[in-house]
C-alpha cells in the first residue's frame, strides 16, 4: 500500500488530458475516437503526454510518419494570465456506486468519508477563491446534497470517456461535479500506480476527479489521502473552468507536478497559519490546501518559493528580471462588466456559510433518492442507470 510520502507526490493529469484530447481533435490517426478502454496513456505513456506539449519526446516509438505528424501540431501557448472567464458555480459532489456484475459486489465509499470530503470543501473553498481572485472574479459554492452515480461494471476500471456520460447524466447547467473515485476502482486515466492523484476536465459541465487512497477520513487528513488532491483540482477549476488551453493550471508550479508540494496551513476558523513543504508541520493545523502560485510567475515549473509562499490576499508581486507580464486591465475590465449580472443571481444562492444550494438541486434530492436499492440487477452496461424518466429537468 501507498504510504503517505508517496500520496503526497500523487500529480494531477489535467494536462496530460489536455494534450491527449488536443492530438485526438488534430491527429486522429494518433489518437483515434473514441477513447480506448485502458486509456490514452495506452496510446502515449502519461510521462511524455503531460509534457508533449513543450516538444519534448515527440518520437516515443519508431514511426516515421507520427514522428513527423506530432512536429506538424502546434499546442495552445497558455499565459501567466486568466484569459477566459473563471468559474462562477456550484461544486456538486457524486458519490460512485459502482456494482461488478461479475463479483456481484459493490465499490463505493462509506457515507461518513463523503460528508468529511464534502464538509472540507466548505472549509477550504473560502481561501481557495480569495488566492484564485488574483486571477479574476470567481465564485465557488457547494452544494450540501451529494448525488449518487450508479454504474454496472464488467470489471472495477473505467476510463475518462465513461466518466464523462455519467458526469453529464447528473449534472446541471451551474455544476461543477466533484467525483471520489473510491479504493479499489480505477479510473484508467488517472492511476495512482502511475503516479496520478486527480485531475479536473470539462463534459457538458466541468468536473473534478480525485482518486481517494484511504478509509475513515479525517479534515486534517493526518494520511493524506484525499485534500491534496482535491484542494489542487477546486483550486485549478476554479480558475480554468473551460478546460480549454487558454488559462493556466495555478497549483502544478507550486506542487506537485513541478516541485516538492506547498501546502497552505489554516486554523478552525478558516484563518491563515502558515505555508510550508513539510507534511505533517510543526504546529497545529486544523486543514490544508495545496499551495497557489501567483500570477506573475504561473508560467514557471518549478515557480521559486516566494510565488508560492504567501497568505491568501497578498500574493508577492514581480519584480525586475522576472517573467513580464501583458498588461490586460481594459480586458479584464470589459469581462468583469459582463460578469456583473451573473455574480449577483449566483450570490443569491449563497448563504452565511459559504453553503449554496440552489433550487435547482434541492430538488433533485427526492426524485434521485431510493435509487440504491436497484444496483445489482440493473440493465445496462457500462453506464449510469438514472433513466431518463429519473431525471429531473433542472436545465
């Protein structure tokens, strides 16, 4: 088993994504739809798809002519700046119930990890959107309903393209669903035999992966099981909701896909203690977040130690002989105009606690609920059976 060290070197995949799907929309004949079963990394080992964007190791086997086609492609260039919009929503957490036809067993994860991983979302979204707001106006409420997604599976894997039907079944046009993977099944685009930890996409709506590598979770997360990864993939999405290759990733500078993890310290209360790379630190802490780089330098992997060292609210500025940075005031003031109305609908569904639920969700509760009891016996292969009678029309 994964001891602790290891979990805390767990990179996030959202490039590797990025890239796999950039070559399967530009070179299909590399990466052909639809997407295998075992994953794009079956394709192109995940080590050189998560930097193939910098040309580096273009020729990973002894064909000429993908050789020269993967020269031909030029990936997005991605700036230190947010370019479009970041997001302005709700995190919808799903718990996976995955029922394995030939075992006639179940996968998922127990209902008090779920409220814990719910309940440390509420905490550690507030100070993630205060360092995100560097980047622009954002929003991130959560949902106190968790939305069950049954799935009958052959076997306990599946891969991204899967996770994307089931994602679209259950969302709504706010949402960002948050998906625990639980222990003992594996999403075959994020293995943490290969050293993923989660990664954050787009179906119809965005989405957030996070591989879950323990049992009886904690807020502290004493083993480090879950809130690396899941504070990455909030703090990622929250500024780079479209997925698109225009806005860059803000946490890999600072850990750990570029260097030794930062890990942002706060108290019960939400209050900022301390950044440090030590797991555990030498003081009391009540919950972490992965550290956020700030903008002038979000392009540097690894970003030196002050760009990601720094409380929320107070990133350090650049300083002479560091990257420049394009000057985007009237861009942005023109994005944060028409963004105006759409905060001030979406505050209305925020309360004190930083709990937004929507009427829209509320509703969803009764018409989801009872599902349960039809996982095993179930029709259907390989895909969430909430029919379409189940439901609701929340737009």
């Amino acid at each position: 088993m994964m001891g602790a060290a290891e979990r805390r070197n767990l990179r996030c995949a959202t490039r590797a994504l990025k890239n796999a799907r950039f070559i399967q929309a530009n070179a299909p004949d590399i990466i052909p739809q639809p997407e295998p079963p075992e994953g794009f990394s079956s394709i192109i080992p995940f080590n050189i798809l998560e930097r193939i964007h910098l040309r580096e190791n273009l020729f990973w086997h002894d064909d000429a002519q993908r050789l020269e086609r993967m020269q031909r492609l030029t990936f997005p260039t991605v700036g230190a700046e947010a370019v479009d919009p970041l997001l302005q929503g709700v995190l919808l957490f799903a718990r996976l119930v995955a029922a394995i036809r030939p075992q006639n067993s179940i996968i998922t994860m127990s209902d008090a990890d779920v409220a814990t991983a719910l309940n440390y979302a509420v905490k550690a979204s507030g100070p993630i959107s205060q360092y995100a707001a560097q980047y622009g106006r954002n929003s991130i409420a959560v949902s106190t309903l968790v939305v069950p997604i049954f799935v009958q599976l052959d076997v306990p894997s599946y891969s991204d393209a899967q996770l994307q039907t089931w994602v679209n079944q259950v969302a709504f046009s706010t949402a960002c669903v948050v998906v625990l993977n639980p222990l003992g099944l594996l999403n075959t685009d994020a293995d943490p035999a290969k050293g993923i930890g989660g990664y954050h996409s787009k179906a119809n709506v965005p989405y957030i992966f996070v591989n879950v590598l323990g049992q009886n979770l904690t807020l502290a997360d004493e083993g480090f099981f879950y809130a690396g990864s899941l504070s990455h993939e909030i703090a990622e999405m929250a500024v780079d909701p479209l997925v698109d290759g225009r806005n860059p990733e803000v946490c890999d500078p600072c850990g750990p896909n570029c260097v030794s993890t930062f890990l942002d310290y706060f108290d019960s209360g939400g209050n900022y203690i301390a950044t440090s790379q030590a797991f555990p630190p030498p003081f009391t802490y009540s919950f972490f977040i992965n550290g956020i780089v700030a903008s002038p330098f979000a392009t540097q992997c690894p970003a030196p130690a002050k760009a990601c060292n720094y409380p929320p609210g107070s990133p350090p500025p650049a300083e002479k002989g560091d990257k420049d940075r394009k000057d985007t005031k009237d861009r942005k003031d023109i994005k944060e105009g028409a963004k105006e109305k759409d905060k001030d609908a979406k505050e209305k569904d925020r309360d004190q606690s930083g709990i937004g639920v929507s009427d829209q969700i509320a509703g969803m509760a009764t018409q989801l609920q009872g599902t349960a009891d039809n996982v095993v016996g179930e029709e259907g292969h390989d895909e969430a059976f909430i029919t379409p009678q189940e439901r609701p029309d929340v737009g």
